[in-house]
C-alpha cells in the first residue's frame, strides 16, 4: 500500500515536471519568435527608410552631374554605372559580406539566453 502511494506521488510529481518544462519552452520558443520577429520589422523599416534615401540621393546626384555634363542622361549612366559596379562586387562577395554576418547574427538571436 505505501509503496503503490509513493509510485502515485513519484507519476504525479514527474507529470508537473513535464508540464512545466513543456511551458517553459513554450514560453521560450515565443520569447525568441517575438526577437527575431520585431527585429526583423525594425530593420526591414530601417532599410525602407535607407532605401528611399538613397535613392532620393542617387536621383539628385545623377540629375547634379547630368547638368555639369550640359547632358540629359550622363549624370543618370553613371549613377547606374556605380550601382552595377557595386551589384558585381556584392554579388562576387556576397558569402562573405551577407550570408555569413546575417546567418551568424540569426544563430546569435536563436541560442541567445
């Protein structure tokens, strides 16, 4: 009889050890999703911001240069020109430059305690 009780106790006792760390790793998974997820919208709203200045800034730079130029569309070419350049050199170092940063920066987020 004491025997069958303790066993009863031991079942239960390990059956709130599980629940609980059942929530506790729930509760984790969600903590880690809500950092990477509003990190994530704080950058994508960085980079909206970065991209709309940039281009702003390409936009007069190539209208600046066209006029020095006394010619419609140079000033535009080689603002292109500098985007293509610079597209070649990202995608010849893209490995190192962007995936390794971003994938190491992820894992950080991910293992982060």
């Amino acid at each position: 009889m004491m025997e069958s009780r303790n066993i009863e106790q031991l079942t239960e006792t390990l059956s709130k050890v599980v629940k609980t760390n059942y929530d506790l790793l729930k509760l984790e998974a969600i903590e880690r999703t809500s950092v990477i997820g509003s990190g994530l919208i704080s950058n994508l709203i960085v980079i909206l911001i970065s991209f709309l200045f940039i281009l702003t800034l390409s936009i007069g730079a190539g209208y600046y240069i066209s006029v020095q130029f006394n010619d419609n569309y140079t000033g535009f070419a080689i603002i292109s020109a500098f985007y293509l350049l610079l597209g070649i050199i990202i995608l010849i170092w893209k490995k190192a430059l962007i995936e390794n940063p971003t994938r190491d920066k992820m894992i950080g987020k991910l293992l982060d305690k």
